[in-house]
C-alpha cells in the first residue's frame, strides 16, 4: 500500500439502517480509494454490513457493541476495540454514535492511534430524560470530545451546544450531511394502494423510536377523520403504535407500512411531516425538501437549518471535500 495512502477505521455500534449508517457508508464506499482504505467495525448483522459487503467494503464485527449500556459487555467492547486498533494500524479512527463513540476514543487512546474523530449525529444528552441520565450522557458525550482530536456536529445548532462545553470548542466543526441529488423517485402506486384513491395522504419516514414521535400522527389522525397517514420505517415502537392505531380505530387511515427507501416512497405524499422530538440532521428531510414536498416539522436540532438554508449546501459532494480536509488536515 503506498505510503500516502492513509488507513481509515469507522466505528458505529449499530448495523440497522438510520442517519448514522448511511453517513458512514457514504465515507466509506465514496472516499476516492487511491487515497484511503477504508473498513468498518459494527455491531450486528443489518442492512449496513449488508451493503458494506456489497460494495466490497472490508468489515468487522463486535458481537459486544450494542445501545444499551451493560457494564459487561462494554468492558469486553473495549477490549475488542483495543485489540482491532492495534492489530490495523489505523492512520485515523471515525467514531460514530455516543456508545462507539465514548468506547472506541478510549480504546483509540490506548492503541495510540493518529487521529481520533468523532462525530455526534445529534448530542445524546437532548432527549427527553430525566435530570441525572442526560447529566450522565452530557458528561459521557464531553469525556468523548475531550479524547477525540476532532469532533464533527452535523448542524449549527449542535455546533453552539457545543461550544459552550468546556475546552473542546477550537476542536469542533461543523459538516451537514449530504445526499446526491440526482437520487430517483419511485412510484407512487407504492404507497397510495394502501389508501383509498384521491385522498391527501400525509407521510413521514424514519426509524420507529420514541424520539421520532410517530406517534403525534396518530393522535392528529384521531381528531381528525379527514387525515390520512404513512408511516414508513420499522423500530422498537412498531407494535406500541400499530397497538394504538387498532385502540383508535384508524387501520382505514392510518398505516405503519415497514421499511422502505425514502426515494422509493416520497412520490406518494402529499404532504411530509417530521414530528421528531430529537434530531441531529435527517438526511429525509434534505430528500423531501428536495423532492419539492410540503413540509410540516418540529423545528428541532438542524431541521430549521434544512428549511431555510440553500440546499446546495447539503449535498453530498459538499460532505466529502469537508470530510476529506478534516482526514488531510
């Protein structure tokens, strides 16, 4: 390999697909492969490591990395973590997510690694939490700048958060995520089938989680009979709101309708609504926005940067050449 080449390491703990996964993809696959070699260490078997194979991205798996926090299996992480750095050599590790991101810039520490980035796709420590767990999680996140060399936030917003944590403001930058906008639309047919025809069908798309707040559609479509809901994507409240829709009597209205490609599933609506509690900056939006859509949102995390700012500046030509400057710097 020659010797300006440099060896990049990504680190994600979770393998399912979200904003998180398609932003380390797109690193990993895009990255001009005369100057970088890149691989990827994750926890699972989802659709990421799927497509990283695929593409013939080298990866490895950490049976230990996972969301939740057990001291156990966060011990064993780090080790495996540890191990892999200084078995590779990485010339850069690009930390991803707070679980491998907090893990993986300690193991990066002591495996002497170059350069250690970490990039915080919405700081954790915003959610809805009580007082001592996002004092623990903002302790937790900072611990991770503070190791890092450079930290990536993804929106202004985020950007400010940050730089009133202590000593780590000269070393974060910000970079959006960025999509190709030449990205093809599927058909419509894929969810109006579903509904009956004519009808204003409102849509959102994303992971099933507390934090996405699908459930604010539903409870919009119960006092509203006239309101008619897609909701595409698939996560650990999957049955907490198909469970609500049959209580409310909306199975006519309303529909959760799994995971799809939000390209293959836009043309379908008439109107995109992200009711998010918690965002960091959601690559669905920019597609939406771009797709010319009209848009309903909780102006929360980069979402407002989305609505208001120029859209060239979330492509995902503008991603590479800053990421790239952040590996080369």
């Amino acid at each position: 390999m020659p010797a300006t080449r440099k060896k990049i390491l990504y680190v994600i703990t979770k393998s399912n697909w979200g904003g998180a996964q398609r932003y380390v993809f797109d690193l990993a696959t895009r990255l001009p492969k005369d100057q970088f070699d890149t691989t990827v260490a994750l926890g699972g078997t989802g659709l990421l490591a799927q497509k990283l194979q695929e593409a013939g991205t080298m990866i490895y798996h950490n049976a230990f990395l996972g969301r939740d926090i057990s001291f156990g299996k966060d011990l064993k992480s780090f080790f495996e973590l540890w191990r892999l750095f200084k078995k590779e050599k990485p010339d850069i590790v690009h930390l991803n997510s707070s679980k491998a991101g907090g893990i993986g810039a300690l193991a990066a520490r002591f495996a002497q690694v170059p350069k250690i980035i970490f990039t915080a796709h919405g700081w954790p420590f915003l959610e809805k939490r009580n007082l001592f767990a996002r004092s623990s999680i903002w302790i937790f996140s900072w611990i991770t700048a503070i190791l890092s060399h450079t930290t990536i936030v993804v929106s202004d917003h985020d950007l400010q958060v940050a730089q009133k944590m202590p000593f780590i403001a000269k070393k974060v930058t910000r970079i959006y995520n960025g999509i190709d906008f030449d990205f093809p639309l599927g058909s419509a047919d894929i969810v109006r089938h579903s509904f009956p025809k004519g009808v204003h069908i409102t849509g959102t798309v994303g992971e099933l989680t507390r934090n996405k707040n699908q459930i604010a559609l539903i409870e919009q479509a119960k006092n509203d009979p006239k309101m008619y809901v897609a909701i595409v994507g698939d996560g650990e409240e999957r049955l907490n709101l198909i469970k609500k829709i049959e209580e409310y009597g909306l199975r006519s209205r309303v529909k959760v309708m799994g995971f799809q490609w939000a390209s293959g599933v836009l043309r379908g609506f008439d109107t995109f609504a992200l009711p998010s509690l918690k965002e960091g900056l959601p690559y669905v939006l920019i597609e939406a926005r771009a797709s010319g859509l009209p848009i309903i949102a909780n102006r929360v995390g980069g979402v407002g940067e989305i609505l208001d700012k120029d859209l060239k500046e979330f492509s995902i030509e503008q991603m590479l050449k800053k990421t790239f400057a952040v590996y080369c710097a």
